[in-house]
C-alpha cells in the first residue's frame, strides 16, 4: 500500500514522501493515542491498531495485524457489526458511525457505563477507496454527563410534582408559545385556548383584571410576576393558586420568561381559618372586656332609672343598638310597663303589643323565656305569622328599625322584665354574640332587682325619718327657731340625720342636732331609738351632761358595737339667754353675730354615744341679734373637700352674710346652704338647726 488517505479536502502526505523523523512521530502518535485507531484493507482485515484500541478489544496488538475482525473480537455481534461498517465504507456511503461496548462490562456504582463511539472512514489512494481508518472515542464521561442531566431534570419534575407546581415559559413579550399540558389538566383548557394570554382566561372574574394588570407591568418593566389568584378548574369549583415569573435576561436584553404555578388552597384555607380564629378570638376579648364594663356601670346604677340609662348607653357603645329599651314585668297583670322609651318609634294600637316601637317582640321574649331574634324584617314577619299581618306591616312602614333582639329579664328563672335592641340596618347575630347579649340581659336583671330592692328601702328609709323629724318647731316667746333638712342625692341611700326641740316644763327650751352613722334602714331606726331616749331623758333630768350619760347606758345596752352616734345637745334660757351645750363627737356649733365676725364654738367635744368618758357640758350666753347654727357633716365634708378646710370655708361663708341675713334664720340657713354646696355635689344628708335671739324690739315669730 503506497498511500493512505480519509474524506478531506486537502490530500493526505504519500507515506513514501515522509521521512525517518517524521515517520517515528506518526508512529509515536498513533500508538500513544488516547483515541482508539485502527486500518483496515480492502479484505477487511486489521493491517494496523495502535495501544488504544487494542486495550478497548481486550487483546495484544499483534494479535490483530492480518486478522479479520469475527477472527479477533469475543462477540459475534460486535464483529459482525464491525464487518458491516467497513463493508458499508468500502461499497462507498461515506462516514459510518456506530457504539461498541466491551464484552462482559457492567455500568459501575455510579452509573458509569464503558462504551465507544466508532466512526468508520473511507482512506482512498489516488481517488479510490482503498481502506478503510477506525476512530474510537470513549463514552464514558459523556454517558455519566447525561445520566446526571437525566436524573437532575426527573428529580426536579418530581419536585414539582411533589410541590403541585406547574412550570411554564412565555416569551419576552408576554406571549405564551410553549404549550403547558400540566396547566391545562387542570383548568380543562384547550392548546389554543392556552397559548397567547389565554392563561389569564382561568383566573376567577373578579381576579382576572388584576392578574391581567400584574402581568402586563411586570412584562413591561421587566420585574418579577407573583400574583395569588382563584383559577377555575376543570370540575367547575375554584381553587387558590400563585403563580410566580422571573425575567430571564441576557445583558440589558430580556429572553423569556420562566414562571411556576403553584396550589396554595391548602395553605390559603389554613391562613383564613387562622385569621378567622383570631379575628374570634379578638372579638372575644373586645366582647368580654365590653361585658366586664357593662357590669361595672350597671353595679354603680342605684336606681330604676340609673338602670335604664346606663344600658341605653350599653346598647350604643357595647352592642352598636340604636334604640335600647326596657320593660318591666307587672306581677299582677303580667303585662309589661316601659321603663324607657322608644324615641319616634309608634306605639301598637292592640294590647298584643307589650312594646312600643316593635310588635310582641318583648311580650314573646317574656313569654317564652328565651331571645326573640329578627335579623331583618323578614324574618320579623315570620317569626310573627300568629299576629296580625297587617299591623306588622304598618309597624314596618313606620319604623326604620330593621333589626331586633329582645331578651327576656330573668331572676330565678322567672321573668321579671325584658330588654330589647333595635337597629336601623339588618344585622347578622352570630352564636357568640348572642352569649353576649344573653350575659348582658343576666347582668340587667341583676341591676334592676337591685334596683327596685334598694328603692323600696329608700322610699321605706325616706318615708320613716321625715316620720321622725317634727312637723313644726316649738314657738317660745323671745327665740326664733329654724331647721333645714335635704336628703343626699338619689345616688345615695337615706341616712341618720336627725333634730329636734321641744320645750322643758322649767320654761327652756332643748334642742339637739345628731348623725347615726350608716345608710338606709338601720340608720332610721337607730336614729329614733335616740331621739325618743333622749327625750324621756331630758323632760327627767334636762341638764346636757345628765342626758348623755343617760343616752351612754342606753347605747351600751341597745346598739351594737359598730353602730356610731355623734349628736349636739343644748338647753337655752329664752330670758338669759344662757346656753348649756354637751357635744358627743360632733362638729362644732357655729355662732354668727350681727356685729362681730362669726366664730366656732371651740369647746373640745366629748367622745361619740356609748364610748365610756365622763360627760361634761360648756355654759355661754347669746347675744341679742346672734345665731346658732347646729349642723351635720353634709354641709362641711364631701369627695372634694375635707372636714377641716369645710370648717375654714363655713366661717368665711357666714361671714359674708348681709345683715338682713343674719337676722333671719330661715334666710341665714339657706344662705349657708348654698354657699357652702355650690360648685359640690351633694353627697350626703345635710341637716341644720338654728336658734336666733332676736333684740328686744324685735317681736317673735
């Protein structure tokens, strides 16, 4: 063979022309090849193979110069496939290529598989074909690359599959052009519905113009796409998706787009219930603590009337009602009497209808022991079908009220009462508020039988201490006598003030002013157990010291340890003019004079009724034209003012009194009362009694 040559352009060097160096390098090359290399004559036969392919056979060189390949290679299949190549080269088709693997080789741990890629070339001589040149090339790394790539790309399906996300590609325009069959399972959408901006054509109607608006900014701004949608599924129902898009940029120059669809309904329900508990939970709280300051207002409310306007302002703040209104159950006639009223609402005509403002709602309520809830004027109509139709419908022509709850007032678990809410739009009333309403109404029926409990007692109190108090005080030639008495306010149950004067069969005349400490009942009471004591005694044995001692023995013997008596008693000479006084534990009496300024009488008071002392009693004259003036802690003392800075202000009141005043002692009294209360809320009785010597000239009254 005088010259080899392959499928080139340029002519192959005649092996004849190469010289000695150039020839061993050849050699050297061919030999040491990492490449398997091979020629093959116009027979078929091996005439060269270097180291390479020698090694991928399994054999010695030598072993293959001469010899056919179905002579040299272990598989049939393999010589035979190598005998079909040269043949396919010699009978002139050009570049052949096929793969080989060595015979009794396994791919290792990792995957690796031993293989080779062969290509067969035509060598020609002087244009003819006259052999045929083997290259070899090593699988290997190539066939491990793609393994790798094969497991990464099924791994990361699985993944997406795993996570429910739907992956797809638009073009740098926004243009879907890539089909996505993962996305259309779902939606049911056709390839051509799909393609385009048809994607966007799944979203919810409320959703798309949104979607629509995201992604026509992201594609025009080049920012990233991630918007939360509803998407309409095959079956017809929607579920939540994301769906989130990357620009891919090459440079400054956008390529495409690359975006994952992703279900998130699973996650987006547990994100609404979670924010449903706590908005829940939230209203809870906001319910209880509105619940805790409806009982405090209501606790503080000592009255009927103190009931009803604090649960009109319950009904504003706590429950959102327009009109609050409350009734009252008549054990009697078992009918109801409204204790507030229902402003611009309209009386029912018919003695069906307990309520003004809302047909039977609160007479059904009462009736039957449970809620009566309208959430609207629907179901007002049907929950009332047993009344007259027409009269409900007149009822809500009338009325703006579209709502209405109405409780009944329960104690013992009898009806004492009803509360009824009424508002001006319709109104959902969940289970947990109406717990609340229910907790509500509890606490109201709580805070009206207190109510009427303490009104009775008040009333009782009220009606037994006026019994008390005289009608008229005595008429003693050369005195002139006044008393004043207010009660504190309705916030305040009646107490123990109490006077009195009567004249002695010696011709002087007592007087007596006093203070049972306590509220109510046991005040009164005690307070004319004194009062008539201390007269028996005094019409016995007059004198001031004698009378309270007297009144110590009776207190020891009566009273209980914690029942306190504080009093002022006098015994005045109309014709001296001489006072005996004997105070127990009482305030000062006041003296106001028409010429010098007023004063105190200072005298150190002894100890309060009962507590063991020796009674002693202080002797001064008054003056013709001068006033004194007994009086309670009421008129000195309040929540703003202390006892002793009320002392200061009652001299300092006294003495701006004109002197027609101080000469008139129902005008002095009154004086002193509203100089001494104004700016002051009263909060206590306030009781006064004053005795005024006229001068001479002046007639009695």
């Amino acid at each position: 063979m005088s010259s080899l040559s392959t499928e080139t352009s340029v002519p192959p060097p005649r092996m004849s022309e190469l010289g000695p160096v150039d020839s061993a390098l050849l050699d050297t090359l061919l030999r040491e090849a990492p490449i398997g290399f091979a020629f093959f004559d116009q027979a078929g036969r091996f005439q060269r193979v270097n180291r390479a392919l020698a090694a991928i056979y399994g054999i010695e060189e030598s072993a293959c110069r001469g010899r056919a390949p179905s002579e040299v290679l272990p598989s049939a299949d393999d010589a035979a496939a190598h005998e079909a190549a040269i043949a396919a080269v010699l009978a002139g088709e050009g570049v052949v290529d096929t793969d080989h693997r060595a015979a009794g080789t396994e791919p290792d741990d990792t995957g690796r598989q031993h293989g080779w890629s062969l290509a067969w070339y035509p060598a020609r001589a002087d244009g003819e074909i006259d052999g045929v040149a083997l290259i070899a090339v090593d699988l290997s790394d190539r066939y491990t690359a793609e393994v790798a790539l094969r497991r990464t790309e099924e791994r990361y399906r699985s993944l997406l599959t795993a996570t429910n996300q739907v992956v797809w590609t638009a073009d740098a325009d926004g243009t879907v052009r890539e089909d996505c069959p993962e996305w259309r399972t779902i939606t049911g959408q056709t390839a051509e519905q799909y393609l385009g901006r048809g994607w966007l054509d799944a979203a919810h109607p409320d959703d798309h113009e949104q979607v629509e608006r995201a992604w026509n900014d992201a594609v025009a701004d080049h920012t990233t796409f991630d918007e939360i949608f509803r998407v309409r599924t095959q079956s017809g129902d929607f579920r939540y998706y994301r769906s989130r898009a990357v620009p891919i940029m090459r440079g400054d120059s956008l390529m495409e787009w690359v975006g994952a669809h992703s279900d998130i309904t699973t996650q987006h329900e547990a994100d609404d219930m979670r924010q449903r508990l706590t908005q829940q939970l939230g209203e809870a709280a906001l319910r209880t603590v509105r619940l805790q300051k409806a009982t405090a207002d209501l606790a503080e409310a000592l009255t009927v009337g103190e009931v009803v306007q604090a649960m009109t302002e319950i009904g504003q703040s706590a429950v959102g009602a327009d009109t609050t209104t409350l009734g009252e159950l008549d054990p009697d006639s078992l009918r109801l009497s409204m204790l507030s009223d229902d402003p611009g609402a309209r009386s029912a005509a018919r003695p069906g209808y307990a309520a003004p403002g809302c047909p039977a709602t609160m007479d059904m309520a009462v009736r039957e022991k449970k809620p009566f809830i309208a959430q609207n004027p629907a179901e007002l109509r049907a929950l009332l079908e047993d009344e007259d139709d027409t009269e409900v419908l007149e009822f809500l022509h009338a009325t703006d009220q579209r709502a209405w709850v109405a409780l009944p007032l329960l104690s013992a678990g009898q009806p004492i009462g009803a509360l009824r809410f009424a508002f001006a739009s319709a109104r959902d009333i969940s289970d947990e508020e109406k717990v609340f309403l229910e907790a509500l109404a509890g606490q109201c029926a709580l805070a009206l039988e207190r109510a009427k409990l303490f009104e009775r007692e008040h009333r009782t109190a009220e009606a037994l201490q006026t019994s008390l108090l005289p009608e008229d005080l005595p008429k003693v030639k050369g005195i002139r006598m006044q008393a004043f008495y207010r009660s504190g306010t309705q916030h305040v149950q009646v107490g123990g003030d109490w006077y009195d004067a009567f004249p002695l069969p010696d011709g002087r005349v007592a007087g007596v002013l006093g203070d049972v400490m306590g509220k109510g009942i046991k005040a009164a009471t005690g307070m004319s157990r004194v009062r008539n004591a201390l007269r028996a005694l005094a019409f016995s044995m007059p004198e001031p010291a004698d009378v309270l001692t007297g009144l110590d023995r009776m207190f020891d013997a009566t009273e209980g340890a914690d029942q306190v008596t504080t009093l002022v008693y006098f015994v005045l000479d109309p014709e001296t003019g001489q006072i005996d006084l004997s105070n127990a534990g009482h305030l000062p009496p006041l003296v106001v004079t028409e010429q010098a300024g007023p004063w105190l009488l200072e005298a150190e008071p002894d100890t309060p009724l009962g507590v063991s002392s020796e009674r002693g009693h202080h002797k001064f004259f008054v003056q013709p034209g001068n006033t004194v003036v007994l009086y309670s802690d009421g008129l000195v003392e309040n929540r703003k003012r202390a006892v002793a800075s009320g002392l200061d202000e009652l001299v300092t009141v006294a003495s701006q009194a004109r002197p027609e005043v101080v000469g008139d002692p129902q005008h002095m009294l009154q004086y002193l009362v509203e100089g001494m209360l104004a700016g002051y809320e009263q909060d206590d009785d306030v009781t006064l009694l004053a005795v005024h010597l006229p001068v001479m000239d002046s007639a009695p009254e």
